[in-house]
C-alpha cells in the first residue's frame, strides 16, 4: 500500500471516530434533556400528616436548625411555630399582611417572611416573631419588569448562606405565573440580595442580581438543598419537585404526593416537610437520589 493511501485511510479513520463521538455526544445530550423535562415519582417515605394545629391556609414553611422547630406562614398574615410533631409552641399575626413563604439565616437564626402585595421581605426575631426590619424588593432586571406591579407576585422564599457574601448569603425568590407566554408575567426565579449586615436601617432595599425563566407554571414554594447545594422548588399547579442549580439549569424533575402544595422544607435529617393550603404539614422521608 502507497504512503499517500495509508494517510488517505488513517485519515478517514480518524474523521469516522469523530464524527461517531459527535453522534454519540448528541444523543447522550438529547436524552439528558429528555429525561430533565420528564419528571419521575418523587422518592420517598411516607411518614404522614404531622398536624394538630389547624393552620388555615399555610403558604410557606422553614426548619430552624437551633430551635429545631418549623416555622409556618399563613395567608392571612399569621406566623406559627410547631415541633416536629406537630405541637404548637408560638403564634402571632402580622397585621393580616399577605404572607407566602418563609425562610431563615443560619448565620443569625433570623427569619424572613415574603410578602406577596408589596413584593417585601420582613425580618422576624424567632423567638417572639416580632418584625425587626423590612426590605422592598425592586422589580426590575436588566430592564425588564420581573415582578409586576399589581401581578400575582412572590409566592416563595429562600436564603443560601455563604460565609464569603459580605450579606451572609442571598434569598432566592419565586414569582407566581400562570402562563409561559411571552407578553404575560414570567414564571421566575430570582437571586435577591439584601443588605442584612451593611445597613441597620428599619427600612431597606433589595436588589435581583440574577433571574431565570422557568418552563412550568405556578411556582409556590422554594428551599435549599446545602447537601447537593441545588434549589428545591414546588409547583402546585402542576403537582412538581423541581431541582435546579444556582446557575439556573434544572437538574431534575419529580412528581409530588399530594394536593395543593404551598411550602417546602428539609431538616438536614433525611426528612422534608410539605405544607398544603389545606392546613396539613406533611412529613416524608426524602429518599432522592444522592
């Protein structure tokens, strides 16, 4: 065989494998994207309802490490405080304020609650629920209005800590949409920072830094996961579990046990809680895989 034939054929070898490697790279690219946009059976244990005070319409719920308690936001301006058994230990109205999600500051054990009207988010002292501050939210990103005035608003909160943020970490917000058409309100997810260690203002302001557009509707609830270091939201529309990374990209998608799921939380136990708007705390083991 010439020399100029053995290149011809190494050639054709070498441009065979790649394209093969390009086919195979699409395909495991094509599939990926298949199995992120269809959701499995979330997996889990059931451990039941945990409730034995009724909440009447709970919007949002958080698990205080220190406390080792959960905090509930309901829609009529309430905060409760149960055990992990259910047993009420606190409660107290906020001035009939629209609250739909709560999260808390592991770095200082403060809690945030989301109000939906004013697009704010209230400081609360944990262990007499009382508002030390609030922070209104501007609605804009990079010239686009995200959350519109007079829209459906916040519907989910949650706070990721990072000891190197000179804030201690930034909250995480879900604004509810019941569309994915473009000229209607986005269905989003948005990365606020607050000024919780730089200002001891009563009254401050926040400020989106980062936003993502999301393919399904109804957002209704959000956490973080510090273990695989993702977002958790529910969807109640839609009956959805859905991880994303912080940069945006959803990682996985789970069909939720269940009905009209307004709030989620972990306790770092191996356990997640689901408050429904119909007044139960669900408990379930969380067996997602790791």
């Amino acid at each position: 065989m010439s020399y100029k034939r053995v290149l011809l054929v190494i050639l054709f070898i070498s441009i065979s494998g790649l394209l093969l490697y390009s086919l195979i790279q699409i395909e495991e690219s094509a599939t990926q994207r298949t199995a992120e946009s269809r959701p499995i059976a979330l997996p889990y244990n059931w451990i039941g309802s945990i409730t034995k005070e009724q909440i009447a319409e709970p919007s949002g719920i958080t698990y205080h490490p220190t406390r080792r308690s959960l905090f509930i936001a309901d829609d009529s301006g309430s905060v409760y405080e149960l055990n992990l058994h259910g047993t009420l230990i606190q409660a107290k109205g906020l001035n009939e304020l629209d609250l739909e999600g709560i999260t808390m500051d592991p770095g200082t054990g403060l809690l945030y609650a989301a109000v939906e009207d004013d697009e704010a988010i209230l400081e609360l002292e944990p262990e007499t629920l009382t508002i030390k501050r609030e922070f209104r939210i501007g609605r804009n990103f990079k010239g686009e209005q995200l959350l519109k005035k007079g829209g459906m608003g916040i519907e989910a909160i949650a706070f990721v800590p990072d000891a190197s943020h000179p804030e201690g970490g930034t909250f995480w917000i879900g604004n509810q949409s019941f569309s994915l058409k473009a000229k209607d309100e986005p269905s989003v997810v948005c990365e606020v920072v607050l000024p919780l260690r730089s200002e001891n203002a009563k009254k401050s302001e926040g400020t989106i830094i980062n936003a993502y557009k999301m393919d399904f509707i109804d957002i209704s609830g959000l956490a973080y996961d510090p273990q695989d270091d993702v977002l958790v939201i529910i969807s109640d529309t839609t009956n959805l579990l859905v991880e994303i990374k912080r940069e945006g990209t959803i990682s996985s998608k789970y069909l939720l046990p269940g009905d009209e799921q307004e709030g989620v939380t972990l306790d770092g136990l191996g356990y997640m809680y689901i408050a429904q708007e119909s007044g139960e705390i669900i408990k379930l083991g969380d067996r997602r895989l790791r």
